[in-house]
C-alpha cells in the first residue's frame, strides 16, 4: 500500500487521533505566532492563541462528518449493486 491509499485509510480508523493532533499542532503553532508578535503573559496568550485552533477542530469535524456520511452513502450504494 502507497502512502496515498495508506493516509486516508489510517484517518478513517484514527479519525478522533486525527483531529486531536490537528488541534494540538494548531495550538502551538498559534502560541508560537501570538507569542512572537504580542509581549503577553503566557495565560494570556494561550486565551488569544486558542481561537484560531477551535475554529479549524470546527471545520476539521465537519469535513470528517462529511467524510463519514459520504462513506456510508457509498458503502449503501455497493452494497445495493452487489446485491
């Protein structure tokens, strides 16, 4: 298996896994970036770095909502062809 087949197969087994270390690179990408532009305490800056992160968890769940619901409409219409 090549790595485009082995990729979209390893996030729909891990799909929380996924989105959980989207977030967290989201997170501190988001801290390196408000931390080198605003002199802030460091609470402060995770309370303003924290927006950007939730929205993309935001866009990621519903694009693997999405993807789940296609699947399973794919699936139903294999199914319904090999029957």
């Amino acid at each position: 298996m090549d790595t485009v087949e082995w990729i979209p197969s390893w996030v729909s087994t891990h799909k929380l896994t996924s989105i959980g270390a989207i977030w967290a690179s989201a997170i501190g990408a988001s801290m390196a970036y408000t931390g080198s532009r605003i002199a802030l305490k460091p609470s402060l800056r995770l309370i303003h770095a924290r927006d950007a992160p939730q929205a993309l968890t935001l866009a990621v769940l519903s694009g693997a909502a999405a993807y789940h619901y296609y699947d399973k409409s794919c699936r139903k219409q294999e199914e319904a062809a090999s029957a």
